[in-house]
C-alpha cells in the first residue's frame, strides 16, 4: 500500500511505501530472481519496524554467481522543491560481494551515491544493525531508481541484504552524521575540566550540536558545543568527585532532524586515585593466627598519607608503612590494601588469598535428635585432618557415638544414640582429633520424643525357617525416601516398596538361620528406626506315613522318605 501526497512544507512525505501491507508495486529483475518481498526469517529476523520487507536471502542465505535488481516506483517528482528518497537496510555480504544504489534520470542508468557516500566504494561486509540512508532525486518526471546486487562466483555467501520504511519526502530528512566523539580515559585529575571533541558533518548545515552527562552520584548536566568550519566540534564535561563514573553523549540538529551519538549507551571515563601494587603474603601454607603482608606504594601526583587493610569491605588493619600484620580465620583470608590520599580514599589493590591452616568445626545435619532414637549425622569441618580410629565425637550429656565412618579429611559419618532420658535442649558438639579438640558451639538440641518417627507395628511377627513372602512394617510417619530394611542374621531383605507409612518387605529365610528375636531395623539414611523383633521359628517336617510304615523293602522306602524331606524343605518359590 501506498500513500501519495503533494508537496508542501520541508520535510513533508511525498509517498511512503507500508511493506507491511503488501510489495509497494516494487519491480524485481535478476539473473536469479532473488530480491522478495514478506516476512523475514533470516538475516535480521524481521524488518525494521515490522515482520516484512524486501531482501536478498529472505529465508535463507543468499546464492553467488549473479547480479539482482529491485526498482522503486518513483512519482512524478517535478513539482517537489527538494526530492528525497529515504529507507531503511540491513545487509551482511559475503567477500566480494556488494550492493549499491543506480539512478537514471533519462540519461540511462549511473551508479549514484547515498548522502555521506558509501562506506567504500559500495556497501559490503556487514552493516552491524539497521542503518537509515537518504538519496537526493532529481525532480523531474520519470526518474527512476533501483538497488543493485551483485555476488561473484567465489563460493562466499553472506546473510543478504534487507530493505524496508522507504518513503520519497519533500525537504531535509538527513540527520546529521557523527564520524567521532572523543573517548575520555580514568583519570586522576580532581580539578577539570574535561575537552571531548565530535566530527559532525550534514548534508544542509549542522544547527545545535549538545553535549550531556550524567554521573555515577547522581548528578547530570549538559552544554552548547561550538563547532569549527572544518566540521569538528568542542566541549567539557566538568570535574567529579573521586571514585565517580563520568557518562556522556552528544545530540546534534540540523534545524529538522537530530541525532543521537552513541545511538544506544554512552561513553564514560572514572575519577579515581591509584591503588598499590604487589601485594604479597606468605607463599604456600600459613599455619598462624596472624600473617604478615607488603605491598608497593602507589605512584601518584597526590600524597599517600596511610594505608586501610581490608577483608572484603571490613577494615582489619591500618598503618603508614607498606605493610600489616592481618589476622587469619581459617575462612576467606583474602586481602586487599587501599591507599588513604590527602584528597580522598584510592582504588582497593587486587586481592591476595592465603591458605590458612585453622581448624574449625562448620556444621553437623542434622541438627536434631529425638529423645530415645539412633541416627547418622554428618559433620564437616575445615582443615580437622580427620583420620580413621582417630576421631572422638562428643553430643553431650545422654548420647553415645556408637560408629565414626571417615569420609575425607573434613569430613565424617556418625551413629549416635541418644537415651530416652535425654534432656531437651540445645548442646554443644565437641571434636577431638590429631588437631586438637574442636567445637561447635550449640551446633545441636534433643527435642522431646513424643514426635520421634518409629515403627508402630509388625505383620506377620513370626517367620519359619526356609521360608518367604511379604512382611508389612508400619511407620508412624511416612519416610522421604525408601529406607533400608535389615532383618537380622539369616534373612534375606530382597525388596522394599515404600507405600506412604507402609514398608513391603519380601524376605527369604535361609534353612539355617539363627532361631528367636531378630532386631527389626529401618534406615531412611538419617535416623535409624527399631522395630518390634521378628521371631525366627524351627522348621519342623510333617510326618510323612509311608515313612513309618514297614514292608518286604525298607531300603527303598529310606530313599523315598528322605527325597520327600528334602522336597518339603525347598523354600517355596517368592513372587512379588
């Protein structure tokens, strides 16, 4: 769709082309016909303000070896003052391929130039986002213009090349262009101000060109910049307080179009005063309370009059001289220095970490018992060097460690009973090892026992050996995961099957397993819940009656009662 109107004011729309609603009645010519209009799935992904557009490599990466043309319908410009074609491109052409702009103005076809000319001699390589270009037009009936393609034959493809917003206006619609704008660096000058220089070219005049900060603390500002004949124009952005982020932009304006530069973001520079150098501490490993550090002096125009040690943000030291004394926690001993100037506070060095060997107790989990239950607790230390049979673990009064499993060297496993008249309440947990004795203070309580999971109940209660099936365990609460089930000596667990506060529980009973109690046991891998005993019974044979009756050949009836015997003392096949 298109929309005609008659000249009028400057920079008024002649006719715009909406690429959204259809092709503008653009003509494609080629070798491959490859210019198309639609949405573009490639390349950029879309057109410039909306899904549609005319491009080279629509969908798709373009093809080499040919010469495409797309033809805009131009008007009859000869009653427009000032033609002015404009639009919209995005392109990203392989080596050695290029696009460019012909006119013919009854002349035949010329090659002509965008204003503020092709990059090179043509667009090629990749324009690096949307750009927005104009072309003056002759205002005479029968103009015409078109966008030239053209690939070699070098195998080399690009993306392609993407068209869209193009309207002929009547007057000035060329922003001015920005060629540069100076790149302040950090700076320790406290007293400004600053000079930022931009080349700034247009194709009517440049009008008001403005220059903006704002900072890092919050304030902003902004100031005319005077412009020179050779198209370079100056400013200052004024001084900032130390440790501050400068951040500046320009706008220029013609009188009609302004522009923006950077389009997005701005240049910055910082204020700031040096920071030392070398910061040093012990090599290797630092056994100690305390450790000593040197650094060099930062070189300044502004006099160092101290130094602040830090420990992340916290002050651990202060001193004049290029080195501390810093104490060591065993945790994070990482470092820096910063100078104190006689005009502010400088830059924190680069950090150094020392490896400091002190031994600490971290954590147990958990971090509660119930009155009267077993359970593993992990504990984990730093630095505690623990070794197998050399580790002692104290819970407090009413606990008794019954097993201490060796993970690593920081860190250990352990079963601990607590008796049913443990008293309630937080406790310290005390470490003893090669290292010394390590504590956790008030790293863990004993709750009271009436919430303490257990096995409520037990069925069947009685197994016979040789025997198999389902036994059902009962939980007063359900686990999180499937625990392990052990059922003493001589009885095989071979599966269970967590059904919410139920254990199934298929077991085997071997012929010559231990008779009487067996101690039920359930280990959710935290806590470890005794159940009520299982009893294992004697497997007694029914009598067999052929056995015991006589006859003409009792050899042959010995072999047949012991074949039945060893028939009835096959456990029965389990099925789960």
């Amino acid at each position: 769709m298109t929309l005609l109107l008659g000249a009028a004011l400057a920079s008024t729309p002649v006719l715009v082309w909406d690429l959204e609603q259809d092709d503008g009645g653009f003509s494609a010519a080629g070798e491959l016909g490859q210019w198309r209009w639609g949405a573009a799935t490639s390349g950029p992904g879309a057109g410039y303000d909306g899904s549609r557009a005319w491009a080279i490599g629509l969908s798709s990466t373009y093809l080499n070896d040919a010469t495409e043309y797309l033809e805009v319908p131009l008007p009859d410009l000869s009653a427009v003052g000032q033609p002015v074609l404009s639009f919209a491109h995005w392109y990203g052409f392989g080596a050695g391929d290029e696009g460019y702009l012909e006119l013919d103005d009854g002349t035949g076809w010329r090659k002509t130039s965008p204003v503020y000319g092709y990059p090179g001699l043509s667009w090629t390589g990749s324009s690096g986002g949307w750009e927005l270009v104009s072309v003056e037009l002759p205002a005479t009936a029968g103009a015409r213009l078109r966008f030239v393609f053209a690939a070699d034959d070098d195998g080399g493809v690009g993306a392609g090349w993407f068209v869209d917003r193009v309207g002929v206006w009547d007057g000035d619609v060329t922003a001015p262009r920005v060629g540069s704008l100076t790149a302040l660096p950090d700076t320790e000058e406290l007293t400004g101000p600053f000079e930022v220089s931009a080349a700034i070219e247009d194709d009517t005049g440049v009008d008001v060109v403005t220059l903006l900060w704002t900072t890092s603390r919050g304030a902003a500002g902004s100031m005319p910049m005077t412009g020179g004949a050779d198209g370079s124009w100056e400013g200052t952005v004024p001084a900032a307080p130390v440790d501050t982020v400068v951040a500046y932009h320009v706008v220029a304006t013609d009188g009609a179009n302004a522009v923006r530069y950077p389009a997005a973001g701005d240049l910055d520079f910082r204020v700031y005063l040096r920071a030392p150098t070398a910061l040093l501490g012990p090599e290797g490993r630092v056994v100690a309370t305390e450790a000593a550090l040197t650094w060099t002096p930062p070189v300044s125009v502004h006099v160092v009059e101290g130094y602040d040690v830090l420990q992340g943000d916290a002050i651990v030291a202060e001193t004049t001289l290029p080195q501390a004394l810093v104490p060591l926690g065993g945790v994070d001993d990482t470092f820096s220095v910063r100078a104190r100037y006689d005009v502010g506070v400088g830059d924190a060095s680069e950090r150094v970490t020392l490896f400091a060997v002190v031994p600490s107790l971290l954590s147990v989990d958990p971090t509660t018992a119930y009155a009267g239950e077993s359970l593993w607790v992990d504990v984990v230390g730093r630095d505690g060097l623990f070794v197998s049979d050399e580790v002692d673990l104290d819970f407090g009064a009413g606990s008794h460690v019954e097993t201490v499993v060796v993970q690593n060297v920081d860190r250990l496993r352990v079963e601990v009973r607590f008796d049913d008249g443990a008293v309630p309440g937080a406790r310290d947990v005390t470490l003893t090892s090669a290292v010394g004795t390590l504590t956790l203070p008030a790293g863990f309580a004993v709750v009271d026992a009436a919430a303490r999971p257990r096995v409520t109940g037990l069925s069947p209660a009685r197994v016979t050996q040789g025997d198999s099936g389902t036994l059902t365990i009962m939980l007063s609460a359900p686990p999180a995961t499937t625990p392990g089930v052990s059922l003493g000596d001589g009885v095989v667990v071979e599966r269970v099957v967590l059904d919410g506060r139920t254990l199934l529980v298929a077991y085997a009973v071997a012929i010559r397993a231990p008779l009487g109690e067996h101690e039920v046991l359930v280990d959710d891998g935290v806590r470890l819940l005794v159940g009520p005993p299982l009893e294992v019974r004697d497997w007694t044979p029914a009598p067999i009656a052929s056995c015991a009756a006589g006859g003409v050949m009792p050899g042959v009836v010995l072999v047949a009662c012991a074949a039945a015997m060893t028939r009835r003392r096959r456990a029965p096949t389990y099925r789960w």
